[in-house]
C-alpha cells in the first residue's frame, strides 16, 4: 500500500522531481526503498493516471482530496517512472535467467517419462469410455462373449435383470470392463466398488489387483483399494465381476424357493479432497495403457512467490526428497531389470546388457548422448567397484537420477538439437523427449524452421502439454487452492460436497473442451451463457435434466453469464460460505485477469458480518468497511471490479435481491491509460476482458511465466511487447501463444545466474 508524506501539498513546485525530492525522499527514501516511518517500498503495477486517482484520494495523510490534479500527476509521473513501476526496476535492476532445477511436477512427470520409455503398451486413442465385454457364464473365454461395446462408465443397478437380455441368463454370468483412466491432477486416489457379488480391479498395475473380492465371504457390498496416479497420464483399467447363483442376499436352506439375487456393481472413485463420485466418462478411455511410475515422494513445495513456480531454491528438504525418489525409481528399475535390460541373470553377456541399459537410461535422463567420459564416471566406475553386475546396475541408476545433469536440465548450456529437444519438452510437456524428438535432434534437423515449428505443432496437440495447460488455467482462475471449500446448508439447503466436486469437474470439463477446440481464441473464455451441469446441479441453476444425467454443456437462458467469468464453480471459490465477496472476486479479477499487482493489506481484517448491519447489502457494508483512506488506496480499484459479480451468490446462482434490496451490479475500471470504463453488469465487464489490451497482456504473461519459469523480461526488455503482438496476430489463439512461447524462448541475449553455478547461455534457434 502506498504512503506519501503530507508535505506533498506545496504551492511552488515546478515537477514530481523537484516534489518527492524536496518533500517526500525523507519518509519514503531516494529510490522509494523505504525509511524507518515508513519501511515499505514504493512499488507496484498501477499505471501513471491510476497511481495519480490513488495520490490524489489518499494524500496527504489525513487530508485527501486537497493535492492539486497537476501535482498528483506529476509526483505520479516521476515515481513510475524512476522505481515504482515493474519497467523501472527491471531497469534498475535487470531481471535474469536462473539456472533452475527441476520443479516438482517436472521432476514427477520426467521420472515416468524415462520409465515410461522402457514399457511398451497400446497406442492411446481419444475414444472415451472402457471396452466392456458381456459372458454367458462365470469364465471369460471368447467363446462365450455374447457382446462387446463402449460404455461410458461402469454403474449397472440391474437387479434381477439380465445385462443383455434374450442372449444372458439373468441368474449366472460374468462382464469385464478394459481401458484406462487418466488423473486430472496428481495425487492418491480411492477407487470403490458396490456390488453383491465378486469383483476385483487393477489400476496401473496389471499385475496385482487394489481390490481383490474374488472369493466373497460374507455380506459386503462395498470394497476399496487405493493408487497413487499422475496428473494427464492414462493408467491401465481393468474390472472383473462374476455373477453366481449364490448371492448375498440367498435364503437360508429351506423347502421355499430361494428369491431371485440381485446383481448391481458401480465404480466409483474419492479424488484428493473430494468425496466419492462416481468415475466419469471424460476420464475413461477405450485403449489400454503401458504401467506408469509415479513417484509417491514428498517433496516441499516450489516456489511461488513471484506468482509461478519456479526450482530456483534447493533446500535440505527438496535434496532429501530428490535422494528418496532416485531410490524409489532405481528399486521400480531393479524390480524389472531383466525386461528393460533384455537378458536374463543367467546369460553370458548379462554384465553388457546391464552396462548397455544403464548406458541408454543415462542417454535419456541427461537428454543427450553420453561421451566417454560421462559413461566412465556414470557406469563403468560402478560396475568396476561393485561385486556383482546387478550391484553396478543399482549404483549405476541411483548415480544418473541424482545427477544434476538429470535434476538441471540446462546446467551445460548446449545449444545443439539436443538442447532444443530438452528445452521444448520441458517448456511444452514438463518431461523428457520421446522418441520422434530425439530422432529429428540426433540427425540435426531441429534448427530447421519448418520442422521446428511442426513439432511444436505436434507436442501442443499431446496430451502432456493440455496437463500442463490445465494447471495453468487453475492457476489463472485461482481455483487451484480451493480444497477446503464449503457453504453454508442453512443459506443453501440441499447444495452439498458432492455438488462442490460436480462444479469443479464442470469447469475442469469445459475448460479441457476449450483446449481441444480448433482456434482456442482467449476472446471466448468470456463467451457463452452455457454452463456443464449434471442431474443433480441442474436444479440448483435453473436448467432441466434427469437426476442422474452426466455432465453436458446446456444454456442457461436469461441469465447474464459470460464464459468462466461467470461459471459457478469460479464464483463458489471466490465467496464465503454463506456470503459473496465483492472484494475476494475484485481482487481475483484485478490481479489475475488485469495483471495488476496488488500488494496484501497492512493487516488482516474480517469483514464486517451481516447481523451488525441487517438492513445493509454486501456492497454496502463492504463500501462502509473500506471507506478509509488506508483502505481505498487499493479497494478503490478491487471494490468496483468485484460489485459488478453481486448478481451471483456464494454458489454462483443468478440472484436479483440481497437482504430483501435489489442488488447493484454496476462497476468501472480505470484502466491504464486513464480511461474510466463503466460496466453495467457482467456481459459488458467481460466484454471489457475480451478487448482490453491488460487483459491480453496479463493472460500472455501468465502463460509464459508458466511455460519458461523465467521472468519475461529476462529475455528482453521488448519481449512484452513482442509477445503482445504476436498474440494479436495470431487472432488470440492460445495454442499459437504456446508455441510463441516455446520458441522465444530458445534464444535470448539476457545472463543466466544461479550463485557460484555456470551460467550458460539457451540454445539458439
């Protein structure tokens, strides 16, 4: 927040210069560095006329309103221009690239990357849903498969019905679902089967089941078996289940027939911090898939502080964790040694298999291929000192993935094909080169810029770079930090968890269909008055379906929404339990969406709660609370952007009153260049965000601070503006954007630091 002293007010100043030197360096100091009244530093990302409104409404201490427009606007004019603003002190203090580590999901993704490439499954295809196969008896033989189809998912309440009738006896048979799952995040799952009967399923590992009630005994319905999976990875799926004459639900021996058995099963699953649901088609995919490693280490957080993450910071902690999941991975290596080696412990030549894989697990994991003298230090060295070749091997494997040229994927500097190969990988999928990359970068084609641009093309269309642009949109959202979400049953009887978990895989669903249309134009994410409702969310927001009905896109007519705006889940999340926020919805759209740097407030304050002002709407009171001056300097900006919601309750429902009023939902914005731009409601607020050059520029930023986890400046002081252009160009796509990104990014003039580290500079184009 800023503070200008009160002799700001001078009669005889000629420039801002000659007023903050004169009248304001004592308090605030000569660069705005901050002094002992007042040790925060003048810095922000208003611009000139929005830092003016803020001097002017603010200053001098117990005074506003008394400094003149035209020395407001000077003062204004001098402190952005000196050190304030973002360019100043990039100018003062030039951004640089650092020499960063793997962050976490790199280093996740990457592991499964390198292990992933010894394993050979089925080509994955788009189709959704699991191959589900119909027997006639209890067995699985082919020969008394009666029909096989797609199935959305796996939820058969059939009683005493026959699955297929007229070819299935409704008293005996068995069905086998097959395919994958694909996690919408990384984390561990619970995956619940509900049946009568005897079930088993695997996920992953195709070898041993998570749940395993082949042989029933007793009376339970309910099983549960736990996974670790990777966030964008498809893992092997399969369910069996069998249907005997016996059933739970059999009579005791008696003269009496006994009663028909009912059959039922439905697969469901508890995501991390969500309560169980059933497993959703868009999750589900016909083809099977290879295993995948995923790591179960704990590592401690990236950093964040500069709103991305970044690997900059090696701690006791991420070394400790890095140490535990090399070991973690060279024990998941050693445990199918003789399948990624290709020999088996008896044969001759086992020590040269053994030498020959570590060598290519070195290749992969280091991004290159080795010389002599990285296979001496990596591999032969280990062999030599150890009594036995699988001994080698385990020191060989823990050797590569502990080292920095595994963990630094930039420490050489190279700037060969192979380095271009690494670069895009990690700025596009978070992993390592598959097989194609290494390819075209082993016969040097990927300097050439048609076959560049073509396979960025082509990794853009993978399924790894829409994981790591769903993380992305998360994040921009500000919907990635909402676990601990819930509303009040009292103001919202009836709205639950479940419909908590149903909204966020609606958003998740509509923004994964934006990332798979053709022009992903940034313009229509505020488009649309379609929101993706289930059965059970359509009563809540005014649309008609079927109880159980799954998530489709339906119009919500005569209401004002507009794209992910307005979409409920964003308008949950950024509310209380039982009241709106103006201020957490202005906050979210002046930071995320306008790029507009917000410092926190000096001091936690809890809003002023309804009951002590009962006759007061949440605008008023939160207008009442921020009215002063140490309060406006920033709510003026953050209080007009989040009124503009106030048609939307705590769960994002269309309302026309509040507290028995009718609520306001007009707005304004000053924007940059000292226009003032007025909304009346959230169909012209996001009309704004559709056009406005901030908006454009912020999400751009965003987007290349996600990608290269490096300050967009550090490639240099026209980059912005590059990327801005570009992104006009490309009519908005953000695909196109991605692949801007990727290949700026190849190339820059800016240092490159990291303490004592090399500094090497990034492959050329």
């Amino acid at each position: 927040m800023l503070f200008f002293c009160a002799m700001l007010m001078v009669p005889c100043a000629t420039d801002g210069a000659s007023i903050y030197r004169t009248q304001c360096q004592s308090c605030h100091g000569a660069m705005g560095e901050g002094t002992k009244r007042y040790k925060k530093s003048l810095s922000g990302d208003l611009a000139v006329p929005q830092l003016a409104r803020l001097i002017r409404e603010t200053m001098p201490e117990g005074k506003p309103n008394t400094l003149s427009e035209t020395d407001a606007k000077a003062v204004a004019a001098f402190v952005h221009g000196t050190f304030y603003s973002t360019a100043a002190r990039e100018r003062n203090q030039p951004p640089r690239i650092e020499l960063a580590r793997l962050t976490v999901p790199q280093y996740r993704q990457s592991l499964a990357d390198l292990l992933g490439s010894f394993r050979f499954g089925p080509k994955q295809e788009p189709a959704e849903g699991l191959k589900g196969e119909y027997f006639k008896n209890r067995g699985f033989g082919n020969g008394d498969r009666v029909l096989e189809r797609v199935d959305a998912g796996v939820n058969l309440p059939l009683g005493v019905e026959s699955p297929v009738p007229g070819k299935i006896e409704p008293h005996e048979f068995s069905m086998r679902w097959t395919g994958s799952v694909v996690a919408p995040e990384t984390g561990d799952y619970e995956f619940i089967i509900r049946t009568e009967h005897a079930t088993r399923l695997w996920v992953n590992d195709v070898q041993t089941p998570i749940i395993d009630a082949w042989v029933k005994s007793g009376s339970d319905t309910e099983y549960k078996g736990s996974v670790r999976l990777l966030a964008g990875r498809a893992h092997a799926l399969r369910l069996e289940y069998s249907k005997a004459k016996q059933g739970v639900n059999d009579s005791k021996k008696t003269d009496k027939p006994s009663p028909p058995v009912r059959s039922s099963i439905a697969l469901l699953w508890r995501r991390p911090d969500m309560p169980p649901r059933l497993v959703p088609p868009h999750v589900l995919r016909f083809s099977s898939a290879a295993s995948v490693f995923v790591s179960s280490v704990a590592f401690p957080p990236d950093d964040g502080s500069l709103g991305w993450e970044r690997g900059s910071a090696i701690s006791k902690a991420w070394d400790q964790a890095a140490t535990d999941g090399a070991l973690e991975a060279t024990a998941a290596i050693m445990n199918k040694i003789d399948e990624f080696s290709k020999s088996k412990p008896a044969d001759a030549n086992r020590s040269d298999k053994l030498k020959a894989f570590c060598s290519l697990l070195a290749t992969r994991a280091f991004r290159r291929p080795i010389s002599p003298e990285i296979q001496a230090l990596y591999i032969d060295r280990n062999f030599a000192r150890s009594p036995d070749p699988e001994t080698g091997t385990r020191r060989a494997v823990l050797a590569i993935l502990k080292s920095p040229r595994f963990l630094y994927p930039e420490l050489e500097g190279q700037t060969d094909n192979h380095a271009i190969a690494a670069h895009l990988a990690l700025t596009l999928w978070d992993g390592l080169p598959d097989q194609a990359l290494n390819d075209l970068a082993a016969a040097g084609k990927l300097k050439q810029p048609d076959i560049l641009e073509r396979e960025t093309r082509r990794m853009i269309a993978d399924a790894r770079a829409r994981t790591k642009m769903a993380r992305f949109f998360q994040h921009w959202l500000r919907t990635d930090h909402a676990s601990d979400l819930g509303k009040d049953a009292t103001r919202f009887p009836g709205f639950t968890r479940d419909h908590l978990a149903s909204l966020r895989e609606s958003l998740e669903w509509q923004l994964d269909r934006f990332w798979s249309s053709e022009s992903t134009d940034y313009r229509s994410l505020f488009e649309g008055h379609n929101v993706p409702l289930d059965g059970k969310l359509a009563t809540f927001y005014g649309a008609t379906r079927p109880v159980d009905a799954p998530l489709a896109d339906l119009p919500l007519p005569n209401q004002s929404r507009a794209g992910v705006l307005t979409h409920p889940y964003v308008l949950a999340v950024h509310a209380y339990g039982s009241e709106t926020s103006p201020i957490h919805r202005g906050v979210f759209m002046a930071r995320n969406l306008l790029g507009v740097g917000l410092k926190p407030p000096p001091e936690a304050v809890a809003p002023l709660a309804p009951d002590l002002h009962p006759s007061l709407t949440t605008r008023q009171r939160v207008s009442l609370q921020t009215k002063p001056a140490a309060c406006i300097s920033c709510h003026s900006l953050i209080n007009p952007l989040g009124f503009t919601l106030e048609g939307f309750d705590a769960i994002g429902r269309v309302r026309t009153l509040d507290n028995g009023k009718q609520v306001d939902t007009s707005g304004a914005y000053l924007d940059r260049t000292g226009i003032n731009h007025s909304f009346k409601d959230p169909l012209q607020l996001a009309k704004f965000l559709r056009e406005s050059p901030e908006a454009h520029d912020a999400f751009a930023e965003q987007v290349f601070h996600h990608l290269a986890g490096q300050p967009v400046r550090a490639y240099g002081a026209d980059r912005p503006k590059a990327l801005r252009e570009r992104f006009a160009a490309d009519d908005y796509s953000v695909k196109k954007l991605c692949a801007a990104i990727a290949l700026a990014t190849l190339t820059t003039e800016a240092p490159r630091v990291a303490g004592s580290a090399p500094a090497p500079s990034r492959p050329a184009r």
